[in-house]
C-alpha cells in the first residue's frame, strides 16, 4: 500500500448481477472475435491454429485484464489467481500482461465513497478524523485504501469494500467457470465443483473485514517474536464488517528490491522462505494469497511489512503431513517415494502417473536434481523451468489425466508458488535445504 505506486482512475464498477453478467458477455464476445481474427491470420500464413494459440494472445489477454479490472471482486481476484498461479507456464509476453491484473486499478468515486463510509461511520464521518485523504494510496481486487490521521495523532490504513462485491461472487466465480467451459480450457469430464465451493467460500470470507482483522490480529500474536517483521496493528474503533482500519505501516514495494545488493535480495527471501515453513509446519494457519503487493520492505530497517489478510486460513493436519513427507522424501533424494508421496497427498493424479509415468518421472528427477544442489538454491537460474514446461504440457495435453488437488493443497500450494516467483523475480540465493530440515525431523 504504497503512495508512490498508486495511479489509479475512478470508474463506476457494476453492481446487479445483470449488469456484472453484461460486462462478462462483452469479455467473452471480444475474445471470441479475437480468436477468430487469429485463427484468420494463422490460416492465411498457412498454419494449422490450434485453440490454445488462438486464446492466449496478447490481445484477449489484454481486453481481458480491461473487463476484469473493471468489474473488480471475484472476477478479478480470479483473474489475479491465474496470474500467479500460472507462472512460468504462461509465455513471457501473455504473463507480463496478466500480472497488469495486480496493478490496474479503477477506484470508487469520491460521492460513491463518502456514501459508503456515511453508511458505516455516519454522516459526519469526516469530524472524526484529523485529516483523510481522499484519493486512495492502493486499490485492489476487493476494496482500496486511503491514509488518515485521527486528533489524537494515530496514523491509519483505511481498507474500504467497494459496494456489491460481496454479493457478487457467487455469480462471479460461476461466471469465470463458464468461461473456461466455453474456451475448451477444461474438459467437462473434471468436477470443479468442490473447487467452485471452496472459491466461493474464501472469496466471502476476504470480503469479510472483521474476520480479516481477527486475522491480521493473530499474525501479530504469531510473529511477535520476530522483530524483522512487522505487521499492523487492528484500530477497532474504525473497522466494520466491510470497512478496516489498522495502524499505517510505511514501506516500499517488495519488487524495488530488485535493484539491491545480492546479500539484501538474500536476506528478504531467506526470512519470507522461513515465514512460509513456519505458517506450514508451526502455526497451522497461512496467508494463502502471493500477490507481490501484500508485501513491502523498509530500508532503513530491513523489516519486511505484511499486508492482507483476508485470505488467511487454517490448514488442515492431512495438508500439513502431506507436504512434510513430500519434502522428506525430497531432500532424502528417494524418486520412488517422492512419486508416492504426491500421489498420496494429491499432488498428482494416478491417471497421470498411469498414463505417463515417463514423463512424470523425469519432471521428478529434474526437482529433485535442483533441489539437493549443495549450496544455497539459485532462484535466478530459471534453466530447468524449460524442461519441467515441455513435460508439464505434453501430460496437460491429455485430458484424460487431468486431476484437480484438494482445495486446501491448491491454496497453499498458490502460497508456496508465489513465494518462488518472487525470489525469481529478485534473482535470490537461498539454503532451502537448511531452512526447512528442522521442520522435518
């Protein structure tokens, strides 16, 4: 939540679902032409086009990422999900435009904002505060944020829901599932309405502000013996079930780390890499969403400052016992049993193995082979992310293998994923091996 970041535009956001449902039928008539533009184009140059080739351009991505921003919640949040979620396995150029989901951004109108808090904090809402500024410092998915001052001098972070959007995420996420039905992306064979539910449910529990601050509260708890971390402190005076307020943390974009010493981009990942394991193995509960902006670092200190935590959940003992004997057999080096491992913990499907159990056994030799590496894992080195892509999309390719983890493995999983784009991204050398052997003993 930064204030040099934030360039934001206000626009109206749909509400009824038949409004939220007209914007989803223009996103889908636009893509549509853009396929058949493209599969025009692809004829005429004498190729054999392909639905994959013809959806995943540049252009429906981008009219995509325009429709989404502007319908915001679920439809949004989703669209951020498969940004990050699909990482390296999105070409450079298509996940480059999508990660402009994490940052395109269309704020409330000021009359539709002093509306909302009139709404929560009465109408004179304004006389409580020392100075509110009324342009917001970050806008996601959910809500935006807006900096204020109270007269006795507390300096707040003021997230702000935008209207409707928590009735709208059922008829969301049902309408991105839709989609992904219509473009071929998935077979109709595959259930995803366990997944669906599970969606729908964590999306209405971040919508609820209260139980983010509960949240944001027990991290406090969990981290307080971690003076490298900060996180913000709950002001329960000025939070409701769609308005929270917290302590304002100051804090530069995790991303501008880019540019600083090896041994810093070290450092940071190192602590974010051991907050993960211990969510995992020590707390039981984890904040399952990567997006780069929940996290920021001060320079003067070193700190790191975690932000948002409405997608923070409880991870069930099976997960838990799961991913610690899919690292055990990781770091014993033992190929046979990380197989099982994942097959048993839901990882991976048996039909994939069944089907293609070549395939499956050299993307495990390729983890494997990266992971007991002496020294400090190079996440910069992306050499081997060819390979496990070329393996990962011939198995892909074959519907009949497809296999959907449990939700709370996907959840975490996401966390875990994001976390290496990140270090990716920063060029990061990090003993994982040490940092996670204590976990496991």
């Amino acid at each position: 939540m930064s204030e040099d970041r934030y360039r934001g535009s206000g626009r109206r956001i749909p509400r009824g679902r038949l409004s939220r449902l007209g914007q989803f039928g223009r996103l889908a008539g636009g893509v549509a032409g853009g396929m058949l533009a493209e599969g025009a184009r692809r004829l005429a140059d004498g190729e054999r086009p392909r639905m994959r080739d013809m959806l995943l351009t540049p252009g429906n991505i981008g009219s995509a990422v325009d429709r989404l921003s502007h319908l915001r919640g679920a439809a949004m949040k989703l669209g951020q999900m498969i940004s990050l979620d699909a990482g390296d396995l999105l070409p450079a150029e298509l996940s480059q435009i999508m990660a402009r989901l994490r940052d395109n951004a269309h704020h409330m109108p000021p009359a539709k904002l002093n509306r909302v808090l009139a709404q929560h904090w009465g109408k004179d809402w304004r006389a409580r505060f020392a100075r509110f500024e009324p342009r917001p410092i970050a806008a996601a998915s959910i809500g935006q944020v807006h900096r204020a001052v109270t007269h006795d001098g507390r300096e707040l972070a003021i997230k702000v829901q935008y209207p409707g959007v928590r009735e709208s995420i059922d008829a969301d996420v049902d309408n991105v599932a839709t989609l992904l039905r219509l473009s071929g992306l998935l077979p109709r064979e595959l259930d995803i309405g366990p997944l669906l539910a599970e969606a729908k449910r964590q999306l209405a529990e971040e919508a609820d502000y209260e139980r983010e601050g509960a949240q944001m509260a027990l991290f406090g708890e969990l981290l307080a013996d971690s003076p490298d971390v900060a996180v913000p402190e709950l002001d329960r005076e000025f939070t409701t079930d769609r308005v929270l307020a917290m302590s304002f943390v100051p804090g530069q974009p995790i991303e501008s780390l880019e540019s600083a010493p090896q041994e810093t981009r070290d450092e940071t990942m190192r602590r974010l890499i051991a907050l993960v394991l211990r969510e995992l193995f020590e707390f039981g509960v984890m904040q399952t969403d990567p997006n780069f902006a929940n996290y920021r670092y001060q320079p003067d200190s070193g700190r790191l400052v975690l932000l948002d935590f409405g997608a923070a959940r409880a991870i069930a003992p099976a997960t838990v016992q799961g991913y610690r004997g899919l690292l055990q057999a990781g770091l014993c080096d033992d190929r046979s049993a990380i197989r099982d491992a994942a097959v048993s913990a839901g990882f991976v499907g048996q039909a994939a193995v069944v089907r293609h159990r070549a395939r499956v056994d050299r993307m495990i030799a390729v983890i494997a082979d990266e992971l007991n590496r002496p020294g400090p894992f190079d996440f910069g080195d992306r050499s081997f992310v060819g390979a496990l892509r070329e393996e990962g999309m011939e198995i892909a390719a074959d519907k009949g293998s497809w296999h959907l983890p449990p939700p709370d493995i996907l959840f975490v999983q996401r966390k875990i994923s994001g976390t290496a784009l990140l270090a990716a991204r920063l060029k990061a050398r990090v003993d994982v091996r040490a940092l996670a052997e204590p976990f496991l003993a």
